[in-house]
C-alpha cells in the first residue's frame, strides 16, 4: 500500500486545548492541555518529553482520534482528522499483543481493514516481520518471546499498515537499559527507511534527543509547550558526541529547574549510573 502521492504527510496542531470533567468533590473541570502549538514536518521525527500527567498520552489520545472533545485544530495534510483512521498508528508502552494469536498474527491485526488480497497481507507481514529482526519467530506466541521482541512485534503491527504518522507513546518504557537502547537505534534506522511521520512521547530526555528532529518540552498544571529545541544533528546519532551531550543536558536542565522550585538541594544529586540523569530526577518523575 502506498500514500497517495499528493499527501505530504505534515501533522498540524493548532492551539489545542483539552478539559477533562473533575469528578473531585470540587466538580468543575480540569485543564489537561492548554495552547499546543506544534508542526511536525512531513517525514520528520519529533520527540515530546515533560513530566508525568502534563498531558503527554492525552495529546496523542487526541492526535489518534479516540477522543474528539477538544478546543483547537488537529490537521493532517491541512484535513481537520475524524474519528480514528489507518493513516495514523499508535504503539504504546505495554505492546498489547493478542495472546492467542502468534508474532504474525498479532502484526496482521494491523491490516485487518485494509483492502488487500489475503496473499498481499502475507507478504507485507513478512516484509515487517524481517523490518524489526523476527524472521524465525512467526508462529511464537507473545508468552514465547522477551519484552524486546514484543515490543518489536508492536512497532510492526504499527507499521504495517504504512500509516502517513506513527505515534509513539513511551514504546520502551517497560524495557530494560540495554534491550530500550537496542531499540531506540532500531527504531531510528527503520524511520530512515520509511520516513514515516514520527510523534514520539518519552520520559527519558536522552531517547528524545536521540531520536527527535526536535525535541518538545511539555511543562504541566495545565499541560503545554515549554520550549521546542531543535536537534541538528546528523542520523544516527552518537551518544558520545559532545554536541549530543550537550543538547542533552540543556534539555535535562529544564527539569532541573521545576525540580528545584519544589525541593532546592543543597549538593549536586548524584549521576544515575549509564544514562547521565541526576538522581533526584528518577524521584520527581
Ligand atoms: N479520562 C480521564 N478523565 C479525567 N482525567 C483524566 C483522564 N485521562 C487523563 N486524565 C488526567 O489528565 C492528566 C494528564 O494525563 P496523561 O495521561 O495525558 O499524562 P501523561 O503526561 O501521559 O503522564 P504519564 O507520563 O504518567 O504517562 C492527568 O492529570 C490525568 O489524571
Ligand atoms: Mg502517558
């Protein structure tokens, strides 16, 4: 399946804003997401880091369609969205595989609305099964393969279906270090195959600055942009460029800062061991 050759794939939202009904005794209502401003260019890869309940899933909720009461815009291609649609996937943090269906089963769900022969659906399985390294693993079951490979399982079946925009939210959250940065570098060399339109949303500011063309700081209370950093560098990225480090650690400082405001230290925190995050950021998020 391919897009139609006037789409330019370019996802854009214009100040939106979403209220959620308070069910606290207060009633009233809460401002989950207030004034989002933001392009992401046709192709491109765009990282949203912030806090935990500034509004992250929420607004990628909204840009998938499974929630259309908001104030603001949602465009792709300069089209208002309806409702959910093949032309945008989703893969979350927690793969949701179907456990009775094996690997290409479970990646075939993402074809289950497309207009294809069933021998077409055969083949881009396959072709997907090989994109994310499961050749030989087809006809395991989800209890039969690790967290890593289910969770490759899922950015296939989010693949598939060659949605114009994947959204991705926190997809190696529940992964350990190495399996997550295995991934990550996965993850980058299939979007420099497919260009696909990218919206990742992460709590690790290093795996945002890896992967993001630009990298969007949420801040929350109500959720909205701090600041969008543009990442000019070039894929793939080295973790041990000193330019990397240092758009890293710019990033980093913006938490530091809203850390600070709650709970001042007065000695430097320690360094998480590999990643580089000061210690008292694993607390606040
Ligand atoms: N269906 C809902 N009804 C009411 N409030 C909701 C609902 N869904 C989310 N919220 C509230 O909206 C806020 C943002 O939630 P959201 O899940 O978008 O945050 P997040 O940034 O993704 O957090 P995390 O990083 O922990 O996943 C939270 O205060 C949450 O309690
Ligand atoms: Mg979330």
């Amino acid at each position: 399946m391919t897009t139609t050759p006037h789409s330019s794939n370019e996802l854009d939202i214009r100040s939106l804003g979403k209220r959620y009904a308070n069910n606290q005794a207060s009633g009233g209502e809460l401002q989950v997401l207030q004034d989002i401003d933001l392009h992401v260019p046709a192709g491109r890869f765009v990282s949203i880091v912030g806090a935990s309940g500034c509004g992250k899933s929420t607004l990628l909720r909204l840009v998938l369609g499974l929630d259309a009461q908001y104030e603001g815009r949602i465009l792709l291609d300069g089209q208002p969205i309806s409702g959910t649609g093949r032309e945008r996937g989703i893969v979350f943090q927690d793969h949701r595989l179907f456990p009775w269906l094996n690997v290409a089963q479970n990646i075939a769900v993402g074809l289950r609305n497309a207009p294809l022969s069933a021998r077409e659906k055969r083949e881009l399985v396959a072709e997907h099964v090989a994109l994310v390294g499961l050749e030989g693993f087809e006809k395991s079951f989800p209890h039969q393969i690790s967290g890593g490979m289910a969770q490759r399982v899922a950015i296939a079946r989010g693949l598939v279906n060659r949605p114009r925009v994947l959204l991705l939210d926190e997809p190696f959250g529940a992964l350990d270090a190495l399996t997550r940065s295995r991934l990550q570098n996965e993850l980058q060399r299939i979007w420099q195959k497919e260009r696909i339109t990218m919206l990742l949303v992460t709590h690790d500011v290093e795996e945002a600055v890896f992967l993001g063309d630009r990298v969007v700081v949420m801040q929350p209370a109500p959720g909205r942009i701090k600041r969008i950093v543009e990442v000019n560098l070039p894929h793939p990225r080295n973790r041990s460029d000193p330019a990397f480090i240092a758009l890293r650690d710019d990033v980093l400082g913006d938490f530091i800062d809203l850390d600070a405001d709650a709970a001042p230290a007065a000695t430097p925190p320690p360094e998480r061991p590999g990643l580089g995050l000061p210690g008292r950021l694993q607390l606040a998020w």
